[in-house]
C-alpha cells in the first residue's frame, strides 16, 4: 500500500514538473500559456523595469490584445547596463514617443518561436531581418546554437530564455536593450 502511494505522489511530482517545464519559469515566476503578456510579465522579478516601461508608454492595452505579438524582453540587468540616467530620461512623461518607440522595437507582429526565427535565419543565408511594431529592422543571426539580435545601431543582444508562450504570443527573454536608429 505505502509503496503504491509512494508511486501515485512520483507520478504526480512528475506530471507536475512536465507541466511546469512545458513553459519556462522566467525571474522566479511560472509563466502561464493561459495568461496574456502583461499578465505574465508582471510576475517576473527579472522584468520590473521593462512592466513600469510599458505602463509609461501607455502600450499596457496593446500588448494585453488578441495579438500575436513575439516580444523580446530585456532584462532589469539589460536596462541598467544602458549609460547611466538613459532608463530614468525615458521613462520621464516628456519622452514618452521616444520610449514608445524604444519597446515597441522589441515587439514583432506574429508568433514566432526560436524555431521559426531560426528558420528565417537559415533561409537568410545566416542573417534574417525583421520589422518591428516601431516600423524599425531587427536583425537575427547564430552565434553557436544561440539567437542574437543586432540593432539598427550595431548593438547585440543574446536570447537567453526562448519559447516563453503566452495566450496571445511568445516572449523570448534577451540579455541587452535593443536600440532602433
């Protein structure tokens, strides 16, 4: 009897962590495929910066909508390693086209996975470019097996959770802001 409970409880722990890994945990916070962008970014202790960005952009309602939208999302650590004062200038009511823009750089319109994109790099010849929801190009490559970003500006960001899905898109985590020209 003990051993067959013993057996049920592995068998739920299991199950249970199949279902947590379908979707990355990202800044200490399972991320629900149930759950909308915002919903989910809220919960990541690795994103503050990026949520009090997108509520001084006002892009709250945008990015909450039926979407899809693939949203590379930097870091706290990627926001502060901009020049010191960038991230305070932005987030100023006076500036908000300029951090409109800025985030809505880092938003495709679509679902597409690190296999798509990985895809459209290989189709590329080793490069693929994207426009934003700013109306600004991203460009992909590979660096090894990992996805990098290059800017309009020359600046690299590396993916470094991929594949986090959300109910109305995907967000891939990356390690430095990317800046449009």
């Amino acid at each position: 009897m003990f051993a067959v409970a013993v057996l049920a409880i592995g068998s739920l722990e299991a199950s249970a962590q199949m279902m947590k890994s379908d979707n990355p945990t990202v800044g200490g916070a399972a991320m629900y495929k149930t759950k909308d962008i915002v919903d989910n970014a809220v919960n990541s202790a690795d994103h503050t910066t990026l949520v009090a960005a997108v509520k001084a952009a006002g892009l709250v309602d945008t990015l909450k909508s039926k979407g899809p939208f693939t949203v590379f999302a930097p870091t706290n650590a990627a926001f502060a390693a901009l020049p010191a004062g960038t991230v305070e200038t932005l987030l100023k009511p006076e500036n908000k086209e300029l951090l409109t823009k800025v985030l809505t750089y880092h938003v495709l319109s679509g679902n597409f996975s690190s296999k798509d994109v990985v895809k459209a790099i290989t189709k590329g010849g080793g490069k693929a470019t994207f426009t934003t929801l700013s109306g600004d190009t991203l460009t992909a490559m590979l660096d090894g097996s990992n996805v990098v970003l290059m800017d309009e500006k020359g600046g690299r960001s590396t993916v470094t959770i991929a594949d986090v899905r959300q109910s109305n898109g995907v967000i891939h985590v990356i390690d430095a802001v990317v800046l449009p020209n």
